[in-house]
C-alpha cells in the first residue's frame, strides 16, 4: 500500500500556496491611495551648526546681534535643539510618484539657566517650496528623495531682560531623502535624513535632522 504524505507537510504546503497567493493579491491592490492633496507635519532630532562671521557673538554670548559679556554655552545649565516640518501641504503630480508643496520647517535652539526665565531662544523659522520624489511606483512607500528652497526667518528671544530682542531675514534650502511606511490606504510615516542650511548675512545655521513624520 502506497505511504501517505505526513499531516504536518501537507499543512505546510497548504499554507505556503495561501501566503503566496496573499502576496500576489497584496501586490495587485495598492497600499496606498493617492489624494487629491496631503498634509504633513514632523519632529526631528537636531544637531545645529552656526557659521559665518557673526557665528563667534553666539559663542561669545552676543547671540550674533546684541551685547553679551560671558559665552551662552558656558554661562547656562542646559541645551535644547528642537526642529521639524511644523506643517506642510503638497499636491501630487500626475506621474503618482512626485509631490510639490509648501513646508514651514522650524528650529528652536534654546539654553536655559537655572530658571526659566532666563532661558536664552533663537527661532528659525523657514517658509519653502518642497518636492518629494518616490522611487517606487506610488506616492507614500519606499525610498524619496526631498529638495526645498524659499525664505527664513529669525528671532532672538534673549532671557536677559535688558537685552532687546530682534530678528533678521534671509534664504534657506534643504536636501535629503527617506524611507516612507504606508500604515492604511489613508495614512503614511516617513523616516527621513535632511539637512537645511539658513543664512542670514553674515551668520548662516546649518542643521541636520533626523525625523519622523506623518503623511495624510
């Protein structure tokens, strides 16, 4: 009499045609829908780099635009670097695989004393036309490139209270690229490298932040 096949490998069998079948099927549907518009918002671990001539005031203690007598990085207790998309609107192209938009990008650099009300802020804040490029065949999964380009804004919020605040304007850019996760057919993270570089006359900050968004 012929030996039937063991229970345990037909089982096996049987679930291997099932998941292959699953992974066809899965590939056939799109994970991710294309809107007719997105929005983004995101947060980033920053490492901050100012240059340029006025760079050594905010070594000094002068933030680069007004009078200080002992070094900002020596004269508080602590450091906080802050940045991120603070919210962003793009528009799909026609191709499934690109985005253009608008992005407001922000970074608080921020040293604090022993109290709060000393804290010494600078705030960047960058208003940029930005695309994003996929690699893939649809918008909001696999690997992206992002250029942005537009204007920057900065404000001093000095903690010493006889220190006037003030501000200045200039350009900004950035470039770099990620790895985006749809989660639904509706919802979508991105784990994203960028490095944005803001000049402001003669005192420029550079930044490179490693973030994490979300992409509606």
């Amino acid at each position: 009499m012929q030996r039937l096949l063991p229970p345990w490998l037909g089982i096996l069998c049987l679930s291997s045609v099932l998941l292959i079948t699953q992974n066809v099927d899965a590939r056939r549907r799109k994970p991710s829908v294309i809107e007719s518009w997105y929005f983004t918002m995101g947060l980033a671990y920053t490492l901050p780099d100012y240059s340029g001539d006025d760079a050594r005031f905010i070594e000094s203690g002068d933030t680069g635009l007004q009078a200080g007598t002992s070094s900002i990085e020596d004269s508080h207790d602590s450091h906080i670097t802050l940045s991120g998309d603070v919210a962003g609107v793009y528009w799909p192209f026609s191709n499934w695989r690109t985005l253009y938009g608008v992005v407001v990008n922000s970074t608080w650099d921020a040293y604090q004393g022993g109290k709060v009300k000393d804290m010494d802020q600078l705030l960047h804040l960058s208003v940029l036309a930005s695309g994003q490029h996929f690699f893939t065949s649809l918008i909001g999964k696999g690997p992206f490139a992002r250029a942005d380009a537009g204007m920057a804004h900065f404000i001093h919020f000095p903690g010493d209270k006889n220190t006037e605040q003030s501000s200045r304007s200039g350009i900004a850019y950035g470039i770099g690229g990620g790895w985006a996760f749809p989660l639904s057919k509706n919802n979508r993270i991105q784990l994203s490298f960028l490095y944005h570089n803001r000049m402001y006359n003669e005192l420029s900050l550079s930044t490179y932040q490693f973030m994490l968004s979300g992409l509606w």
